[in-house]
C-alpha cells in the first residue's frame, strides 16, 4: 500500500467469475505521511483509507468482470462497519462479491479481515460509465501491476 | 392504485426522502419529484430488487438522448410502474 498515492492494493489473490468474488492482499507501510496526522504518535489507518481499499477491490472486481470495457465509479457507501483498528505493517485481507449488476451500476459487498479477524465491511454502490479519455489504459497498467488476470487486461 | 405503484411510491419516498402524499401516478421522477440522476440509481437498484428485474436505465437514458422517446415515457411514474410490470411478466413467462 502507498497511502498517499491511493494505492491501496497490492496483489489480486483470485478473481472468481462464477462467485462473482475477488480477493486481494494488502500491507499497510510502516511509514507514511499520513500517520503524522492520523493520530501524532499513534499510527492508524484511518476509516476513510480502508473504505477507499474495499472501494479499490470492488472496483477491479467489477473491472475484470466486465472486461475492462467501462469504469466503475464509487457512488454510495452503506452500511460501513469499523470494528478494530489498524495499525502499520498489518496484513490485510479484502474480499468483495458483486451483489447486483444493474443497468449502469453495480452493488457489491466488501470485507477487510487481518489474520482472520474482521476489519471492516460495507456495501458499495458503483456507477458505471464509459471509460474518461486516456483512463482505460491507466487502469489496465494498474490492474497489471497488482496482478490482475492477464486474460482481463 | 395497483401494488407496483405502491411499492415503487413507498421505495422513492424511502430513498429520495419524498413525503408519500406527494408522490402520484401522474408524478415525473425528476421535474416534479426532483429526483437526481443518482439518487436514481438507488432507486432503481431497489426496485430491482424488489421486483426481481433490471431496469434498462442505460437503454431508456440513450433513447431519451437520442430524442427517440419523451423522458415521460419512462420517468412518469405511471409509465415507469406500467414497465416494471412488463418486465415481471416478461419473467415470469
């Protein structure tokens, strides 16, 4: 993970067409600057970074779904839970399975579990829409980068 | 009133936040209701679900752009109840 730089995953473990379902791992830095902030002294990741990483998750879930043929774009956080902190150098684990795909969104449930323990989960609402110019390719260099089936990207 | 519109009425007032009593047959979605593109998107993944259907939002939304059908052929609730309907059928068969 590069906090700053909203990287928040770094390998796809699987991608499950059938079960609609991805997982990926993450290691959050020792070090980062945002832990100058949240909190001076007591280093956590904040609540809004770990949603951001179900977002993430979902998001090239929905991605290696679709084929890479349109953008996913978060448009709603439900139901969010945080249930432990998180700290550096902590492993983390985070699932999504797509609930619904509707006609230009998608829902999915997302988890994050630390050696088996839960995390944090939601539910998140993704709109679907043509890729901004120049985006799809930078997206697949992502998806690449942490992973993602080649036969995907 | 048929039970479609009433759940479509009671989904909207829950979603959009729209008292009941000003939500009717005749009402537009988004010029009498005010209802937004997104909050749209909410509401339709509930009727999704709770009609066990996909509302073709991005089909209706290209022919509207493209002038080939009104906007109140689908955002008139009446009209948007009357496809639901249709769809559940179209299931069901």
């Amino acid at each position: 993970m590069r906090l700053e730089y909203f990287e928040m995953i770094d390998r796809v473990t699987s991608l499950d067409r059938e079960t609609r379902r991805i997982e990926v791992s993450s290691t959050v830095p020792q070090e980062s600057p945002v832990f100058e902030g949240h909190f001076p002294g007591h280093p956590l990741v904040p609540g809004v970074l770990l949603t951001e990483t179900m977002a993430q998750a979902s998001g090239y879930l929905v991605l290696g779904l679709m084929g890479f043929t349109h953008m996913p774009f978060l448009m709603g956080v439900d139901k969010a839970r945080f249930r432990t902190f998180v700290g550096p150098g902590t492993v983390l684990t985070v699932t999504a399975t797509l609930e619904h795909e509707g006609s230009g969104y998608a829902v999915t449930k997302a988890k994050i579990a630390a050696e088996g323990k839960p995390i944090c989960d939601a539910e998140l609402r993704f709109r679907i829409m043509p890729f901004p110019e120049g985006m799809d390719g930078l997206m697949r260099a992502q998806a690449k980068r942490i992973g993602l089936l080649e036969e995907t990207v | 009133m048929s039970s479609t519109f009433e759940t479509v009425a009671g989904i909207i007032s829950e979603t959009a936040d729209i008292p009941r009593e000003q939500i009717t047959p005749e009402s537009h979605a988004i010029e009498d209701l005010g209802i937004d593109s997104l909050a749209f998107l909410d509401i339709a993944f509930a009727i999704d679900k709770a009609f066990g259907i996909k509302l073709p939002l991005e089909q209706w939304t290209q022919e509207v752009n493209e002038g080939k059908a009104p906007a109140e052929e689908y955002f008139v609730l009446k009209n948007l109840v009357a496809r639901i309907d249709a769809l559940v059928a179209a299931k069901q068969a």
